[in-house]
C-alpha cells in the first residue's frame, strides 16, 4: 500500500509541476509584483478556458499532494 500511494505521490507532484508551467504569467516582473498584485486582488478579470482549468487543476493536485504526502508520511508507516 506504501509503495502505491508513494508512487501516485511522484506522478502527483509531476502533474503539479506541468500544471504550474502551462500557466500563463500575471505581473510584469517586479513592478507588476508591486502594483499588479492589487489589480489582481481588486479587479473583476476571472480566468476563462485553459487558464481556468490550469488554476483548478493546480489547487486539486495541490491538495492531493498533501493528502497523499500526510499518508505517505504517518498513517501508512
């Protein structure tokens, strides 16, 4: 049981790790990390299509890399 929920936690992390590449860049470097991060916080701009999907699949893969890292780590030994 260890080794199988060891290795859906590399395929996990690999899947997270594309997922977070593929998605497209929200600020211009550091001026955008000062001003733009307002703009995101406050304005009305919602991702649509790919976006969308890349920012729901990083936050599910996201979760299932901590749930599947806390069995891997202490229900499981």
């Amino acid at each position: 049981m260890l080794n199988v929920v060891n290795i859906l936690l590399i395929i996990d992390a690999i899947v997270l790790i594309v997922f977070v590449v593929l998605q497209s860049s929200k600020s211009e470097g550091l001026g955008g990390a000062i001003s733009g991060g307002a703009e995101q916080l406050f304005g009305k701009q919602k991702a649509r299509g790919l976006d969308y999907v890349l920012h729901r699949g990083t936050i599910v893969t996201g979760v299932l890399l901590f749930v599947l890292a806390f069995l891997s780590g202490y229900v499981l030994q």
